[in-house]
C-alpha cells in the first residue's frame, strides 16, 4: 500500500455523530454534537463523520460548524449517490482543514433493488457521482453498501471505478453484520489482490454486530490489509451497534505482539469521552462492557482479590489509567472544600470554570448532606446532572409522594410550565406512574414511554439512581436523563427534560431544525 510511509498505521474514522446518532432515541442536540466532536477530535481521531447534511437543515449546521472548528481532524460528511447530496455535503465540510466527501449506494441484489437500477446503470451512477465528488474535494471515500453480500465479479468492478473516478478511500461495509473474521480478511485481502489501483487508495472496514463479532471483524480485515476502521464510541449505532472504538483501540495497544498496528488516539481519553456519549445519547453503557463498562476493571471473588493484591497482571491485562480511570477512588464529604472538589474533577477529566465550580459546588454540597461519601461515579453523575436550562419551558419545583401497602400511590407535583408554577394531585399503580400522571395533567401530550431504565450509580441505600426515559412523539425521540438519591425524583427529572427536547425538536421541525426531514438507506 503506497498510500502512506508507515504500513502498520491504522485510521480511526469515527461515526458517532452519524452512524451512531442512528439509533433510535439518541439524537443530539446541536451543542452536544459540537462537545463531541471536540472530544473527539482532542483524542486523535484521525476522520469525523459529522452528519448527513442533506438529512435536514440541522444536520447541515452541525456538519458545518463542527468542519470550521476542527483543529486536527478530518471532518467528513455523507451523500448518497446523488449531484444534490454531493453538493450540499460539500457546502456543509468545505470549511475544514481537511475536508472529505463520503459517498455510497447500495451494491448487493437487494440493495440494487432499491433504486431499481440494473449492473450496468448502477456503475454509470458510481462513476458519475465519485467523479462529482472528486472535482469537488480532493479527499473522497466510497462505500458499496452491503459489501459482503455483494456477488465477487460485481464487487471487483464497481470497486475499480471508484478508485479510477478518483476515490481515495475504499469502505467495505458489513452492513447487517453478516460476516465473519475469516471472511473479513480474506474479502480484504483478495480485493487488494484482484483490483486494479487497490495499492494506490486506503480500504476501510465498516461493520455492524448484529452477531457481536464487528470487533473480530474489524481486526480481522485490519490484518487482510485494510488500514481504516470505522467505528464508534460505545460500540453505538443501530440494532446492536458497530464496531466499538475503545475496543479496537486497546485491542490493538494491548496485544501489539500479534497485532503490530498502531493509532494516533489518545487512549487516557477513552472513559470521558465514552460517559460524555452516554449521557447525551441516553444509552448506559452495560456493567460488563469491555473497556468501559463499569466492571471492566472490578474484581469481587476471593481469589481474583487475592490475586490482585499479590500482583495486579494476575488478573489484569491494561492499566486502568491507560483508559483514563483514576487507580483510587477517595470519596469526598459534607466537609471537603472547592480545591478539593476542582482536583477531583480535574482528575476525572472536567475542566471547570470559576462559575462552573461555584455552581457544582453547591449541589456537591447538597448531594453530600443525604450521602455520607461522595464517589468519584457520584461526581460523573453530578456533572451530568446540570441539564436544566435556564430557558426550559418545564421545569420540576417540588414532588411529595405518598405510598400505601397494597394500594395506589398519591403525587403532588409543583411544575413551572413556561414561567407559571403549576400544581397538580394525581393517584398511580406506584409512585413513579403517579408522578408521570401529575406530570402529564400539567403539560398534556401524546407521548409514548418506550424506554424507562433505572440504574444505581454507587453501592448501598443511599446510592444515587440515575434514569433515563426515552419518548416517541410523532415521528420524533427523545431521551432525557437525571441523577438523584430519590429515584422517584429522578424519575420525573428525567421524563420532563425528555419533554422538553421534544418541545424543541417540535419547534423545530416546521423549519428543519434536527428533526431528519429525509428518508434514506444507512451506508453502514
């Protein structure tokens, strides 16, 4: 491969903000697509995938503004096979200082079946729409989507026209996830092998893990001769998601003796950047979740404690700091001061302002008065928990809940709802139907619970409870999130701020805010 001085580097092309905002309910809002590419973007990815930015007006200022602000990474957008996608991708990353046109169509017999075009128009439309891309932007990426379930013959000679209508960069995507390791390399390998031109671009693997193998496949296709993986921060994406960044990542610093490829990520940045995604996605990351999941570096049994303490490579094969955990977790109190506060966080990847901390600190305090250590997790949580604007139109003042054993539970919510404090009394089948009931009798709508997950942030009963809600209403998703030693309370927190991003996006849907105002086929 002639396309770069070092054979074992391997690009790391980040999706999160396009693939990954694609599953169901994790839409961003416009700032936080902008916090997470500047993580992003500090970490050392080397390409952006910002947006589609002809899926709506939304999507364009994002993909634009994120284009203008990147520092060192490559901004890429998306476009399907079209002049007018084309165009407006370009308008959208034209900014940066490395920009990328990213398009694609569908090659399998069924993805063909879509636009209804035969081999032939199919690889007419290829050659013209690469071409367009290429006159406009000197870096351009093609995907056949559903590459693994596209026939050999046919694979080969579309592959071959992007790269001689200028294509720098050849994705192979496994789209639903079909694949397998072996498969991965040896399709990799005998492309590079069979194409004309294939040493003179970059081929990417993109895959998806309906079979929960993208990670395997990623690396598999890494060692067949592919030196871009496509991936995204929690392994977030539709249906069961793509190929996890922090994954492959670790995967290939830890077994570098097998695996002698290298990246220009950041790792110390990996667990602030994965809790960030989180947060604003409204996806938890599992307990068990290689990496990052809470118990990645937890050891319980006897043994594995023993162990641990006799030598920690007994039982562990990273260092937790190498992912930017702390090696110790020294609670705070009622009586610990700011300085104390500032280090910690600083410590847990926050950098906080004067006014920031004046604001955290109080809340810390509070927090601190209902429990009697405050864990570094408590600290994730509270930065996390500062999502009432100032300017949202509800907003929860008070929530009083009265149980009885074997019958209906009783709310008395007070709402601020558009500057007018609100009251309502309201019976449900437990307390927190009762207090969605109160809320509901306040602010009327038709939205539909599809999502309600409760999860303990530390040990024991005073533990801090963080939900998440996700609401459907009319075509459009929102999640909202809170934190709080109540879970009740937590509870309506987070249901009201999933009101309120649906009130936004409502409002913004009439003029193309980030509501997708299109409807298209996932490249991936």
């Amino acid at each position: 491969m002639n396309v770069s001085s070092d054979k074992n580097r391997v690009l790391i092309f980040d999706t999160t903000l396009r693939d990954g905002e694609q599953s169901p309910g994790a839409t961003m809002t416009h700032d936080e697509k902008l916090e997470i590419a500047g993580l992003l973007d500090e970490m050392g990815v080397d390409i952006i995938e910002a947006g589609f930015p002809i899926a709506s007006e939304g999507d364009f200022r994002a993909v634009s503004e994120i284009a203008k602000n990147a520092k060192n990474s490559t901004i890429c957008g998306l476009a399907r096979a079209s002049f007018k996608d084309i165009d407006r991708c370009h308008e959208a990353v034209k900014h940066a200082i490395s920009p990328r046109i990213h398009t694609f169509i569908g090659t399998s017999p069924l993805h063909r079946a879509i636009p209804n075009l035969t081999m032939d128009e199919m690889a007419d439309r290829i050659h013209e729409t690469v071409t367009h891309a290429r006159n406009l932007c000197d870096n351009v990426q093609w995907s056949p989507m559903d590459a693994t379930r596209t026939e050999w013959d046919y694979l080969c000679r579309v592959i071959e026209i992007a790269i001689k209508a200028g294509a720098s960069t050849i994705n192979i995507p496994d789209t639903v996830g079909y694949t397998a390791p072996r498969e991965s390399a040896d399709l990799i390998r005998r492309i590079i092998e069979t194409v004309p031109g294939a040493d003179d671009v970059i081929f990417a693997t993109h895959c998806h893990n309906d079979l929960g193998m993208a990670t395997a496949n990623s690396l598999a296709a890494v060692e067949g001769g592919a030196r871009q993986i496509e991936c995204t921060i929690n392994g977030l994406g539709e249906r069961a998601g793509n190929t996890a960044l922090e994954e492959v990542v670790m995967a290939m610093k830890t077994r570098n003796d097998i695996m002698p490829f290298s990246t220009k990520i950041d790792t110390t940045k990996i667990m602030h950047i994965s809790r960030r995604v989180a947060t604003v996605s409204g996806f938890n990351v599992q307990f068990n979740k290689a990496i990052v999941g809470k118990n990645a570096f937890a050891h319980e049994s006897g043994i594995h404690q023993d162990g641990m303490l006799k030598n920690r490579e007994n039982f562990e094969i990273m260092l937790p700091e190498d992912v930017g955990l702390s090696g110790t977790s020294l609670p705070l109190g009622k009586h610990s001061g700011r300085a104390a506060l500032r280090d910690k966080l600083e410590h847990l990847g926050y950098e906080v302002g004067d006014n920031q901390l004046k604001d955290v600190f109080v809340r810390f305090k509070e927090l601190a008065d209902r429990k009697k250590e405050v864990m570094d997790d408590d600290l994730i949580v509270l930065m996390r928990s500062n999502e009432d604007a100032e300017n949202d139109f509800l907003k929860l003042e008070t929530l009083r809940i009265v149980c009885g054993t074997g019958g209906p539970a009783d709310a008395t919510l007070v709402m601020n709802v558009g500057g007018e404090s609100k009251t309502a009394i309201c019976q449900g089948d437990g307390p927190v139907d009762a207090a969605f009931k109160a809320i509901r009798q306040l602010h009327p709508n038709t939205a539909h619970l599809s999502v309600y997950q409760v999860q303990a942030v530390t040990e024991g009963t005073d533990a801090q409870a963080t939900v998440s809600v996700r609401l459907e209403e009319d075509g459009n998703m929102a999640t909202g999130q809170s934190a709080d030693t109540d879970t009740v309370v937590a509870s309506a927190r987070a249901y009201i701020h999933a009101l309120n991003r649906l009130i936004v996006r409502r409002e913004k849907s009439g003029v193309g805010g980030d509501v997708r105002e299109v409807s298209y086929t996932d490249p991936s």
